[in-house]
C-alpha cells in the first residue's frame, strides 16, 4: 500500500487533472469564497497565530529560534485583512491558462497552437511566514495547479486553521485535495522522492536549504533563497532622498528578503550627505558595520568595522553594511558578487550611470531612485507570489501567475501524414503566422 505521502501526491495528481479544464469564474469563485472564510475566521486565526506566538517567544528566549522568524510568524489584524485582499486580488487576475502564445498555418489544414497550461503539481516548503498558505493557494488555484504546502513548525497552529479554512472550500467544491499540508521533516523527505507526481518544488528558505533540496530531489526545484540586496548611492544624487530610501530599503521590514543588507556610498558623495544617511539610519535604531574608508572619514559616528563575512551576510534585522566604492563600476562588481542576484537599487539624477546600473547588474530586480522594499508580488500586480526567484529559468523576480504555467502545442488537421512532407518530392510547409 502506498504511504500516506504518495496518497497525497496521488490525490493531488488526480485533482490536477480537473483544475487544468475549470473556467475563470469556477476558480475566482473558490477564491472568493476562501476570502469569506477568512473574513469569517478572523477570531480563529488569531487565536491560533497567538499560540504559534507564545511558543515562539519561549524558543528565542532559550536561543533556539532566531527573532527574524519571530517577526515574520506574526499575523496582526492588518495582515489578517491582506489575507483577504491577496485572495480577493487574484480572482480579479485574468486567467493565465489557455492563452494563445503563438499560431501558424503549417499547411492547408493543419494549424499549429501554442496555448499556456498549468504545471501540474507543485510543492512549496517554507519557514515561519504563515500568509504564504493564502498566497501560494490562491496563485495555485487560479493557475489551474495543484500545490502541497509544508510550512516550518513554529507555524503549526496558525498554518492548520488557514488550511482548514481553504480544504473547507475545496470540498464543497468537490476538489479536496487540490490544496494539502503536510508538517514533519519525514514528509518532506518524502516528498523529495515523488518524481512520478510532482512537477516542481519551491523551496523558500536559506541558501543552505534550497541547496539541500536540490541535491537530494530529481524534481525539478525553483529557488527562492537569500535575499543579500544592495542600495547603491551615487554622488550626484538628493539628499533628502537619499535618507529616506535608505532607511525605507533597511527598516520597513528588517527581516524581508527584499530589505538591504549592504549599502554602497560613491567616494564622490559628499561627507554631508553620507553624514545624514548614517546619521538618519543610526537614529531609526539600525546597528553599522563599514569598511575601514568609511569609518575614517567618519569617527564621531559609533561604527563597528564590517569584515568580509558582513558583506555577504543577511542579517535580517536592523544590522546594515556599508562600504564606499571608488564608482559605478566597482559598485557593479561589488553587487554581483556579494548579492544573491534578488533585488539592488541605484539612487542617482544621471540616467545614463541609471542604465548602466539597471543593464550590468544580474539581479531579478532592478531599480532607480526607489527603494528595494518594491520588490513584491502583490506591489507589482501580481495578486500575491509564490517566492522570488532568483533563478534563470521559466520564472524570475517575483513568481505570480505567469512563472506557475508553461505550455503546449496544440496540432489540428485533418488526416496529414508527415511522409508528405520528406523526400525528392516533399511537399513544402506554408508556414504562415495565424492571428490570434
């Protein structure tokens, strides 16, 4: 008899098969239906996330959690009501299943389609951040897959009761197991082995973790790892906007993965302005560590000396390195090396340096004059995201809808046989494009 993973996995296959031919208004009414469900439950999931909490506070409080995960397990009332808007903002997504991608007339008679599709089966495995149940359902759900979800273990409570509320919906609908949870280490190690009924794993996590689960996994894996992002200042550039996007970039949520861990000054900013960067960084309660240029030119400011380690490090609190960079060029190298390829930001009045910026460095986002914290599906219209994926494959940046379906090609004609077309007197192909 199969084991209890392989059953999910089997469900889920099944089920798959089912969600890839449902219509836009079947699947946005699940999603909103899941939205009042939430919107109903809201006493529910506090209580459970409240629980998570205590549990948590005593593991860091005994050293055995770090407070990063700490601070992404809450679910406030404010995040409570995201909840809602993340499933109420992908029901209003077009549907991203059945586009037409490409047409052309082979010959007379037969038509070659190329149209999007789900991927089939997915598996998500993530820490702490219990709304990542929400996103990656709905993102699922209305991109026609199936997705099994194994949260981290200080989540557990709070992860169970949004489950509830979504297997609730799907059974009503006839589609249980369209959405599943599994909890223990063993499962995932389980999991690892399913070839035969999943297509993808997304493993949200550290380097370390995404690592493991591809060296130990057939299935194909799209990363979404450490977020190490870089904020580069120009020395032609405002100061009062340079304050606010660096302290915006650090400490709108220290423990996000699109919130800077290091921070780029040009030797041609000038001391007044670097001044107030740090100064403004230092009063919001954000701990320096810089290199030895930096900490010269400054040493009135408290500034701890940063080493190698600290500039590929993420903190993930209110801990930020700095460094001065002799220019565009050096800060370039400097982010495609110590980065982790997610996002990186220049503030600068030159476009051109701007272009330069946005072109040579390899990251899934790029931006000017804005700070990293921009980087989110949902900021993007996306409705929600399943990971950032720092990746080169099918799906980069934030994977909404469009990185969860692939496609096919869609042949129609009307009893042609391919000898037709080889040999001394093959027939030759029209190949004209169709409109679609």
């Amino acid at each position: 008899m199969p084991s209890q993973i392989t059953q999910i996995c089997q469900q889920a296959r099944k089920v798959s098969v089912t969600l890839a031919s449902l219509d836009k208004e079947s699947k946005d009414r699940l999603l909103r239906k899941m939205a009042q469900k939430v919107k109903e439950q809201q006493a529910e999931i506090t209580a459970a996330n409240q629980t998570d909490l205590k549990h948590a506070q005593v593991l860091v409080e005994a050293g055995e959690m770090s407070p990063v995960l700490l601070s992404r397990l809450a679910l406030p009332p404010h995040k409570i009501d995201q909840l809602v808007g993340y499933l109420e903002g992908v029901a209003q997504l077009e549907d991203p299943v059945g586009r037409t991608q490409y047409a052309m007339t082979l010959d007379d008679g037969l038509d070659l389609i190329r149209v999007t599709c789900p991927l089939g089966v997915l598996a998500v495995l993530f820490e702490s951040r219990p709304e990542v149940v929400i996103q990656v359902s709905a993102l699922c759900l209305k991109s026609g897959n199936a997705v099994i979800l194994k949260g981290g273990s200080e989540a557990a409570q709070s992860n169970r009761v949004l489950f509830s509320l979504i297997n609730e919906v799907l059974v009503e609908e006839g589609l249980e197991g369209a959405v599943a949870l599994i909890e223990t280490r063993q499962d995932v190690a389980e999991i690892l082995t399913e070839e035969e009924n999943l297509d993808l794993i997304i493993p949200r996590g550290s380097n370390a973790f995404v690592r493991y689960i591809q060296e130990h996994t057939k299935i194909p894996v799209l990363g979404h790892s450490e977020g190490i992002c870089n904020l580069y200042i120009d020395g032609n550039v405002d100061q009062a906007m340079a304050v606010g996007v660096a302290i915006d970039s650090k400490t709108d949520y220290p423990s996000a993965c699109n919130a800077i861990e290091n921070l780029l000054f040009d030797q041609a900013c000038e001391g007044p302005l670097v001044e107030a960067v740090l100064k403004g960084l230092q009063a919001v309660g954000v701990r320096l560590k810089a290199c030895p240029v930096t900490r010269d030119r400054f040493p009135g400011l408290k500034i701890e000396a940063a080493t190698e380690e600290d500039f590929h490090t993420e903190y993930g609190d209110l801990t930020l390195s700095v460094k001065t960079v002799s220019g565009l060029e050096e800060a370039i190298e400097f982010i495609n090396k110590h980065g982790s390829h997610h996002t990186d930001s220049i503030l600068t009045k030159d476009k051109h340096k701007a272009e330069l910026f946005m072109t040579r460095v390899d990251s899934a986002c790029v931006f000017h004059n804005s700070s990293t914290r921009f980087s989110d599906g949902f900021v993007f219209g996306l409705g929600a995201e399943v990971g950032i994926s720092t990746n080169k494959t099918h799906a980069r940046g934030p994977v909404g809808l469009e990185g969860l379906v692939i496609y096919k090609y869609l042949l129609k004609g009307k009893g042609q046989v391919r000898a037709v077309y080889s040999g001394p007197k093959a027939k030759r192909f029209l190949h004209l494009p169709l409109p679609y």
